[in-house]
C-alpha cells in the first residue's frame, strides 16, 4: 500500500496540472486525437480517472447549483453538458514524469473499476451494489497516490492538501472518498458504505490478479484480498476484466497493444499548443459592437470572446453591489446551460483585497488559492485560481473578468495573456460608457418630453409627434384620428377634496388612457385636466369605440378613488388639407360639443359642416358601444 502525500502550507492542484490522461496516453501511442462527438463523452469518463475527478468537481459547482452525487457518467453530462466535457478531453497534455509508472497506475484505475462492476452485477460480495457506482469508486480509488506521478510544474516548489481536505474541497461524492479512505487506510468494515467499499477492495485484487498491478509493489492487505477470492469462477472473472480493459479502451478511441509497446519511454516534452484564432479579429468584432444599444450582448460577446481568442477555459463578468461586499455575477461563458445571471457571492476578505487592488491600480492579477485561508468564491466558481481582469471606459470602472482555465488547468499567468485580456476588456469596457453615455442622454430627453405627474408625454412633445405623423400620413393616405379630452368640474374637484387627491386623479387618469390604447397610440397632457391622443392607422368609426371605453374607464377610477370624476372627449379625423392647427381647432370643436350636451361623453366632428358633431354618451339611445 503506497504512502500518501502530506499536506503542505499551501494549495496546490494535487493532480499536478494534468487535465485528462487520454490526452497524455494518445501522444505517447504517436496517435493524433480524434474529433470527439457527445456519444465519445461517456466512454471517455468511464475510462480516465483524472476527467471524470475534474468533472465531477466542475459539476459539483455551487454556481451550478445542487450537487451530483450519483456516479454514473450521465448524471455528470446532463450537469455539465458536453461542451464543458469536451473542452477538459480535447485539453492539450502538459510535460509529464515517470510516464511508466502513470500508465501503469492508470491501466490498474481501469480494470480495478471493470472488476468492480462486475463484481456488483455478480452480487455474490455484497447485494444492492449500483455497478455504477461500483465502477466509478473503482477508477477513482487510487487517486490520493497520483500526486507523485502527474506532470510537475518546471520551477518552483509542490505541495499538496490531504485526502480529506481535497474531497472537501472539491465537494465529491462521499462515496467516492469513502473509497478511498477504504483502499488505502483498511476502513472497509467502519462506514456507511461497506458493500460498495467491499466490492471496490475486492475489484481492485482482482485487477492486479489480472495483471494490471500498482507501479510499486503490491501490499500485504492486496495478497490477502486475492487470495480470498479464490474459487472456480475466479479465472473467468479475470479473463472477463482483460477482455473488458481492452473493450472498455477501444470504446475510448485508445489501442491498448499499440499503447504498450510506446508506454516504456519515461518522460514526455510538453505538447505544441493548437494554433489560436487571430487575437486582432477579436478585437475587430469587440469594436464592432460599439453600436449596440444593450450592455448584455455587450458583456456575452465579451466573455465568449476571451475564451475563444485567448484559450481560457470559463470567464465571469461580476460587479460589486450595495456597498461593496458584496458580487453579482452579471453574465458567463462555461459551455453550460445553467443560468447564473444575477447569482450573490459574498467574497473573502482576501479576495476583496486583491479585487480592490485590481481595480484601483488597472492592472490584472491571478487570484490563486492558499491553504491557510478562506477562498469563498474560488469556492463558488470551484476553482484554484482566476486571471482577474478590470474592466475599464474612460474613468468608469465597469466590472471584472474572472478568467478561469480549470478545464484545461491553465494557470493565466503569462504577461502577454494579461495584456490581450485586458485589451479586450477595454474595447468592451469603452462601449459600455459610450452606452452609459446614450442612456444618460436618452433618459434625458425623455424626461424633457414626458409629463411627470402622469407618465405620458407633455404638451410640446405631443404636438411635434402631431406635427410629423400629419405629414407622413398624409403621404400615405393613410387614416388617423385625434382625442381632445377634458376632466368635468376638476376645480371643484380640487376645491372639494383638495389639491393632493386631484394629483391622484390626473395620474389615474394617465393610467386609463394607457390601459384603453395600443403601444402604438400616443397620449398626452395636454395642459391641467385637459389630455391629447393621437391614434394612427384609425379611424374615426374605430377611434369612437375607444373613445367609449375611456370616459368609461375613467368614470369606473373616479368609483374607485372615492372621488366622482368624467371626462368629456371631441374626436376628428385627419383630412387632407390638415394642419396641426385646424386638427386641433376641430377636435375642440367636439370637446365643447361634449361639455355643452351634459359631458361624460364623447362628441364626433362631423366633415358636414352643415352638421359640426354628433354626440355620443351614456344616456343617448345610439350609444352602442362596449
């Protein structure tokens, strides 16, 4: 039984940097990986201890919301989705040491979890065992020994966290580190789950039975184990493991033979990386968003865009709330399809400390993790460490980048990554302020035109609307009609129940008129109790059933303020020789007319000038309106 690494002060990934070994195990075999497809995701899990480990964390994400703790390669799909799973296979492998001895402990990871799965299907072990999960914790038992096998960075010194402390870290499955505790610490009988650890203690004799043994030695408690198992089905079941290594590798896309005789050479330099897309057309199409007139296309196309020209894994776009304890993650690009706009992170204090200095001084900065201290959203985003990039426009600081290479384990600490990033982020971050800019305008000028006791459009905004459409309609011949409208008896309204309730009423008011228009109807006040509408595409046979479903609207809101409140409507038609002035001057035509048969009602401007209106209201027997 191999000695497991000690923790050390500080965190270092205790995978060593590698991503996948299939990635590793092609090169050594002279082999060019294939395109893979979704239907190649599941095999590969089922054979690559190290993938399924990382993926397992990256689905575990408290960003992505619950956890998954069955073990079957389909439950790690459905969370992570196959971009995601596709990006950490395709990952390119990093220089490696002792390949022998990795390979060799890797073979042993396969058929220990053949074995196992088989054992649980035979049930003569322990019954009710989920193959499954049998040949998960079966691939995954021997991790903690990997350590000392994994590529190695080229300077500096390596340290790792515990058993323990890893599996907590990484939110896995307790089954899967029960399993381990099980193959390396003789805790089977101790758990909650001794039939699976029997089963996965039993699979792993087995397999070194079958040949597929640990790069050191085997242990006392490994004999003992095979020994146990000897019966007359014994060789069948090893015969069944060989055949189903070689199977479960084919499956995989990986020729067992031709990685045998390639697996003695013992080091491998590290990989030429695949050529990027030009970082200047990044740029290009950044810029071409400058028209945009939506900060969210803006940030998605930003945080795409750094993965794609800069081969980072995952990017988060956040921004500080309240009084600056707290991030919102505005927007991400992981390759999953869980939604996490708008999700709160309270950060640690030292990640608030680095953010801030990021921020002030304009300069990126790896966040990486430490063991001796609380790394909340590093734990969030289930990540060791962010290339954390200010986003900047002009003097305004917009937000930061996450950068996150944890698929492919890339660190993002070379200077010329954070000089691109940061570009990129600028392009991106100017047109957020020309946006801020065109808003602040917008609002400006809306506030200009807009009545803002009511929410509808003021007296000089309405009339240069009249003024436009008269001439555009005109040249479409196209119909439009005109509501002049005014309150009945609003002074002694305001006399009566004072100044304040009739403030109530003239917003109500607003209200109705909004709730009895189209959106592409304007209203308008007009000046005190007196509004203006403008229908287009209308006719007056149209606009007068509006007009009926107004005064009675507002007759139903003064019922409900407690306060008895009509309204008197003059409607009229554009004509062709329209100005802005007769319009008006005809549909106040019609308001008098209103006002003069006892108001509450609305009046019709006749083109008859022998006949100037016909009126309309709730005691007239022609009133056929709903």
């Amino acid at each position: 039984m191999a000695t497991l690494p000690e923790a050390g002060p500080d965190y270092v990934d205790p995978l060593g940097g590698l991503p996948s070994l299939l990635s590793l195990t092609r090169r050594v075999a002279g082999t060019a990986a294939p395109r893979l497809e979704r239907s190649d995701i599941i095999p590969a899990l089922s054979v690559d201890p190290v993938l399924l480990l990382r993926a397992l964390r990256g689905s575990n994400a408290p960003i992505l919301g619950s956890s998954v703790e069955h073990l079957h390669p389909d439950s790690v799909l459905s969370k992570l989705g196959s971009g995601a799973l596709l990006s950490m296979v395709q990952a390119p492998a990093p220089q490696a040491r002792d390949l022998g001895s990795l390979f060799r402990l890797w073979l042993h990871a396969v058929a220990s979890a053949v074995a196992a799965r088989s054992l649980a299907r035979i049930g003569t072990l322990a019954k009710g065992v989920d193959p499954d999960e049998a040949h998960a914790c079966g691939l995954l038992h021997d991790l903690p020994l990997w350590g000392h096998l994994c590529p190695q960075a080229t300077t500096g010194t390596r340290s790792h966290v515990g058993v323990l402390e890893w599996g907590k870290l990484w939110r896995l499955p307790e089954k899967v580190q029960t399993c381990w505790l099980a193959a390396h610490c003789g805790t089977s009988e101790t758990h909650a789950h001794q039939d699976l650890v029997r089963v996965v203690v039993a699979g792993e004799a087995v397999a070194i039975l079958a040949g597929y043994t640990h790069p050191g030695s085997t242990s006392r408690v490994e004999v003992d184990l095979v020994k146990s198992l000897a019966g007359d089905d014994l060789a069948g079941l090893v015969d069944q493991v060989r055949v189903g290594v070689r199977k479960a590798l084919a499956r995989a896309h990986i020729d067992l033979a031709r990685l045998e005789r390639s697996a003695p050479r013992e080091t491998l330099a590290s990989t030429e990386l695949r050529s990027l897309p030009r970082f200047e057309d990044g740029i290009v199409k950044l810029q071409e968003l400058g028209g945009s007139e939506h900060d969210r296309l803006v940030l998605t196309s930003l945080v795409a865009a750094v993965c794609h020209y800069l081969r980072f894994d995952r990017s988060f776009f956040v921004q500080w709330i309240g009084k600056g304890q707290t991030l919102l993650i505005q927007t991400k690009h992981d390759r999953t399809a869980v939604p996490v706009g708008g999700r709160l992170v309270v950060p640690s204090a030292a990640e608030a400390a680095l953010m801030g200095r990021v921020a002030g001084l304009g300069r990126p900065e790896v966040l990486g993790r430490q063991q001796d201290l609380r790394f909340r959203l590093l734990d969030h985003l289930a990540s060791d460490s962010v290339l954390v990039v200010p986003v900047f426009g002009g003097s305004t600081t917009h937000g930061l980048l996450l950068l996150d290479g944890s698929y492919s384990v890339k660190q993002g600490t070379e200077e010329h990554e954070r000089t691109k990033a940061l570009a990129m982020a600028g392009v991106c971050g100017q047109t957020m302020t020309t946006l801020v800019l065109k808003k602040s305008d917008l609002r400006s000028r809306k506030e200009a035109q807009t009545d803002s006791l009511t929410g509808l459009l003021n007296r000089r905004a309405a009339l240069g609307q009249l003024e436009r459409e008269i001439h555009r309609l005109r040249r479409r011949e196209q119909p439009m009609a005109v509501l002049m409208l005014d309150l009945d008896h609003f002074k002694e309204t305001n006399d009566t129940y004072g100044h304040l309730t009739g403030d109530r009423v003239l917003a109500r008011v607003g209200q109705v008129l909004c709730e009895s228009l189209r959106g592409s109807d304007v209203a308008a006040r007009y000046g005190g109790e007196e509004f203006l509408v403008i229908q287009y595409d209308t006719t007056i046979e149209d606009a007068s059933i509006v007009a009926a479903r107004i005064y009675k609207g507002v007759e139903a809101a003064g019922r409900e303020l407690d306060v008895p409140i009509t309204i008197s409507i003059g409607l009229t038609d554009l004509r062709p020789d329209d100005t802005v002035e007769s319009l008006l001057k005809r549909a106040d035509q019609a308001l008098y007319a209103s006002k003069h048969r006892g108001r509450n009602r609305f009046s019709i401007d006749s083109i008859d000038p022998g006949d100037s209106t016909e009126s309309h209201g709730p005691h007239d027997p022609s009133d056929s309106h709903p």
